[in-house]
C-alpha cells in the first residue's frame, strides 16, 4: 500500500510472527491530496475516519467515505481511498496479517471484499496504538483480541458495502460480543443465557443456528486460537497459558488443545520455531 501525508505511529520492519501481527500502523491530518492506494498485499488494512470525507475505489464501483465510516480491505484486492479535496479527512490506519487474521477475515467477511461500515472504533485505535508502542510480552496477545473486537464491531455495525450496499440485520452479533468481552474469564452459560433474558436451551439453539457450534464451543475454539498465538510469540509457559485463557491446570489445557489440534502444546510451539 502506497500512503502519502500521515504520521506513523509504529513501523515493524517485519512481521513478528505469522499467526497475529500488526506490522503499521498511522494518522493521516486533514491534507487534500491525502491518497492510499492498494493493489497487491497479502496483509488486511483497516481505515478509520475520525472527521472530514474520501471517496474510495475498488473495482466495480466508487463510494463516499463520511465521519465515522471504517473500511476494511481484505487481501490481494485493489483499492484506493483519496481524500476529499474541500473537507480533507483525519484517518486512522492499522496494517495487519497472520493466520488468525486471516480466518476471522474469512469468517467475518465471506465475500473476500472492501467492507464499509459506520460504527465508533476510534478508541480500539487509540489503544492499539498506545499499547504497541510499550515493549511488553502481554502486547501480542491483547493486539489479538483488540484487532478480534474490531472486527465484531465492524461486523455488528454493517451497514453498506461496496459489493452492493447490502444491508445485515445477523442477530447473533451481540452474542459473539459477549463472548468476546468475556474472553478471558470462565464462562457461564446460565450468566450467558441470564444476561440475554433466555433460557440455557434458547440460548443455545440460537448460537448453534448461527455459529454451528454450541456456546462452549465456539468459546473454546476461539480460546484455543488464542492459545496457539501465545505459544508461537511469548516464552510465556503452558502453565502460565492455561492459567490466563482460564483452563483448569497445564493437564486440561493440554488434553482440550491437543483434541482440537491434534498437537500437544509443546509440539505445536516446537512446530513453529
């Protein structure tokens, strides 16, 4: 991606690991002649705009970009963003990639193309970039969960997209968020089900309609993503893992990653160096 006239945050020369990462990340000033523009990367780049208007490009169509409007390009698309020449806007910008990445673009996203959605991500910005700029082994993991929030929250909030300004109306949204909100507690399904006004068996026959999985599940599996990104980018040990992703003891969270990866936690950490 080609940028112009924005202030750069954070620049990794390379990607740190390839499971999560945020390789840049910028604010782009109010400046007419303000351009990005996308023609062949592997990674997903996330705009945001703070105040002001652009006008983005992808092929079949050209849309206006307003005050609140975040776009996500996933990869190998083109596309181009440009701003407006009487009300120059301010950006947010986030660079990302990895194989996690990846399967939520997949997951969130289907259609593979430019998303556009109004909804207020300006602070999940602003913490990714304070957070990275701090030396910390906790920043990979939280960078995952942050960069998984935003993605249900631009989800949750579709309103148009390129593809043909198609609206969603996915009522199993709100529950994802729970689960992505409660991300590194136990969870609850009673206080699940509690919290929504259902029944357990309401509760789970709403998620498994939409998700495929039961709420344990589909909890775990995403548990089970975080682990393996612990694994392949901190020297944190499966003790210590286990612990934070709230698992029992070392030997239930390896019997649980070991049945859905087929790999213990040391082979697939030994796998990935």
């Amino acid at each position: 991606m080609s940028l112009k006239n924005e202030r750069i945050v954070y620049n990794a020369s390379k990607a740190l690991n390839n499971v999560c990462y945020v390789k840049s990340t910028g604010i782009v000033d109010p400046d007419p002649s303000w351009s990005a523009l996308r023609e062949d990367s592997k990674d997903v780049v996330i705009f945001y705009i703070v105040d002001g208007k652009a006008r983005l490009t992808v092929t079949g169509g050209d849309y206006p970009l307003y005050r609140g409007d975040c776009v996500i390009f996933p990869p190998r698309k083109y596309s181009k963003i440009k701003s407006d020449s009487k009300n120059p806007p301010t950006v947010y910008w986030l660079r990302c990639g990895g194989e996690l990445v990846d399967a939520m673009i997949k997951c969130y996203f289907p259609d593979m193309r430019a998303i556009v959605a109004t909804c207020d991500v300006q602070n999940i910005f602003t913490q990714a970039g304070d957070l990275i700029t701090r030396a910390s082994k906790d920043v990979p993991d939280t960078l995952t969960l942050m960069i998984h929030k935003l993605f249900v929250t631009v989800r949750n909030s579709l309103s148009t997209s390129p593809a043909g300004k198609s609206k969603t109306g996915l009522s199993g949204n709100k529950y994802e968020e729970y689960i992505v909100t409660h991300m590194y507690d136990k969870l609850n399904v009673q206080e699940f089900a509690s919290h929504f006004g259902m029944t357990v068996p309401v509760l789970t026959s709403i998620i498994k309609r939409k998700f495929g999985k039961t709420p344990y599940q589909y909890y775990l599996a995403v548990k089970i993503n975080l682990a393996k990104h612990m694994l392949s980018t901190s020297q944190s040990s499966v003790e210590d893992i286990a612990a934070r992703l709230c698992f029992t003891d070392r030997t239930h969270f390896s019997k649980l990653f070991k049945r859905e990866t087929g790999l213990s936690p040391a082979q697939y950490r030994n796998g990935c160096n």
